[in-house]
C-alpha cells in the first residue's frame, strides 16, 4: 500500500510541475510592443491604443504601442518581422496591406506568410467616402458627373501604395472609368488630415478614423461600404446600394507576431486578445466608430482567411497593373 500511494504521490507530483513548467511557458518576460505601422491617428493606431492597457493588465507586462510608419506599412512590418521570436514584439495592421505588399512592392524584404504568425483579426471597419468641405458635391452622382466632366482634376488621398483603401480606391476608378490623380500618404490619418485641411479632394478609410471628422462636419461623407447604412449616417448610402461591385468593402485589421515565437505565448495571446475584444468596453469603442470587434477563434482561422484573401489580391493587382 505505502508503495501505492508513493506512485501515486510521484505521479501527482509529476503532474504538477507539467501543469506548472505550461503556465510558465505562457508567461511575458517584460514589456511587450504593438508596432503599428501607420501615423498616429489612422484605424490601427486607434485599434492598437484601445487594447494595450487592457492587455498589459492580462499579462500583467507594460504594452506599448510604438508607430513604424512608411512604405504603406511596410517599414513597420518588416521591423516586426525581423524583431527576436521571443513573441513581444506584435503587429497591429490592416492585413490587405500586409497581403499585397509583395504583388505590389516585390523589393519588400519580409515573407509574410514566413517571416510573420497570425494571432487574431481584430476588426472590421466600413469605408466612408469622405470629400473635402471645398468641394459641394451633394452626391455620389454628383462626384462622377464631375469626375467625367472634368478628368484628372480631382485627387484622393490614399494611407499608401498597396494599402486596402488604396486597392478599393482602384477598383472605384475602373468601375466608373474615372481619372482621378492618387496620392499616396504615410498612412490613413494623414490622408484624412489632407482631405480636411483641402490638401485632397477625397478618400476612402475606415470609419475609426474618418467618421469623427464628419461627424464634426470637417469633411462631408457621400456613401459608406458595408451591408448596410451607418447609425450615425442614417442619410448616406451604401455602395451597394448605388449598385458598385461587393469588393469595396473596408478595411480588416488583424494582429501578428515574429514568426518562429513560442506556441504557448502565441496561444495565449490569442487567447486574452480575443477576451478583450469581447468585453463590452472595447466593443462599444469600436461600435462608436462605426467598426466591429471580429476576434478569430484561432490563429489558424486568421490564417486561412489570409490565404484566401491574398490569392484575390494578387489577382486584381496584377490585372490594375498597381505598383507596376
């Protein structure tokens, strides 16, 4: 019997220190980054603010929010890919960016599908169509008539080449056979800084970033993305109800990490992550600017909604002729 129960002690024990090495396996070991690669100010930056503290309390680690802009987030993500796989350093992006970088931009020096680990989609934003005050369009028709009117006048603001406003931007002009004139920014505050202040005639971005400027009545909105009008823009139509294609539609925006980081501290991200977006404070931040919190189940969900997604992009890119 005692010889029993000294098995069973032992196994016990055993069990124990398994139990015990797997939750340290899980632990942060200092500060951990959030690289957003994009001005201050843009839908990732916002996104990326709004969790930081709430995961710096999960893991009981700081999380600081740190902003690598350039080269239509590239710059950043390269910094994130080539950072140590320690899982501390995370990517906080608009994953169409991600996606079609390397159709758009081949001198891009990172493999995102080797060099970067998804960990959860964060959100989904609608896209405004916002124009600047010094334009008195009315309507999305009005803005075409001129358009057609008078090609090559009026330009749009764009977070940088390859990013998704940017692609949905393009799809806009072949729909409407328009000449617009692009201008890429260093990300999408500043492209909405230079639709309010004048500077561009129009955009396409997020409702996180654009939609206090119209509410505020420091930039008029003409359509929105999605599947249906927004709450706060109950007047303002829908693109599909003006009858353009279902592509244009928002911008999504995810986290990843180094790839090659340890499985148990990506898990676990993905698991606080996804509490953090569930709570009614972060869903409500979001919902106030007009996104919706959408945490993946797993980072293998996030994965196959990449892969899906980079096969279409590099598919119109190529067909757009973008970057070439």
């Amino acid at each position: 019997m005692k010889k029993i129960n000294k098995l069973v002690m032992g196994a016990a024990s055993f069990s124990f220190l398994l139990a015990s090495n797997v939750a340290l396996a899980q632990e942060f070991r200092g500060p951990v980054r959030i690289v957003v690669p994009f001005a201050p100010g843009g839908t990732s930056d916002i996104l990326a603010r709004y969790i930081a503290p709430e995961l710096s309390d999960a893991i009981g680690q700081p999380v600081i929010v740190e902003n690598k802009a350039g080269a239509g987030g590239n710059i950043g993500a390269d910094f994130v890919a080539k950072a140590d796989p320690n899982g501390h350093t995370l990517l906080l992006s608009d994953l169409t960016a991600l996606l079609a970088a390397p159709s758009v931009l081949p001198s891009v020096a990172y493999d995102i599908e080797n060099d970067l680990d998804p960990v959860t989609m964060v959100s989904y934003s609608p896209y405004v169509l916002g124009v600047s005050q010094r334009n008195e369009f009315e309507s999305f028709d009005d803005l075409i008539e001129y358009s057609l009117e008078n090609p090559g006048l009026l330009s749009v603001a764009t977070s940088g080449v390859g990013a998704n406003n940017h692609i949905t931007t393009e799809r806009l002009i072949q729909d409407q056979n328009v000449d617009w004139t692009v201008i890429a920014y260093r990300g999408g505050s500043d492209a909405t800084r230079a639709v309010v202040s004048g500077e561009s005639d129009m955009l396409l971005n997020g409702t996180t970033a654009s939609l206090p400027f119209v509410l505020s009545g420091q930039m008029n909105a003409l359509a929105v993305t999605g599947e249906e009008r927004l709450e706060d823009l109950p007047d303002v139509p829908t693109f599909r109800e003006l009858g353009l294609p279902g592509e244009l539609d928002g911008t999504y925006q995810g986290i990843l990490v180094t790839a090659g980081s340890p499985p148990e501290l990506v898990e676990r991200l993905q698991t606080e992550l996804a509490s953090i977006l569930a709570t009614n404070d972060i869903q409500t931040k979001i919902a106030e600017q007009g996104g919706q919190a959408r945490p993946s189940s797993s980072p293998d969900e996030l994965r196959t909604w990449m892969t899906e997604q980079k096969s279409e992009l590099s598919d119109f890119i190529e067909s757009a002729g973008i970057g070439q």
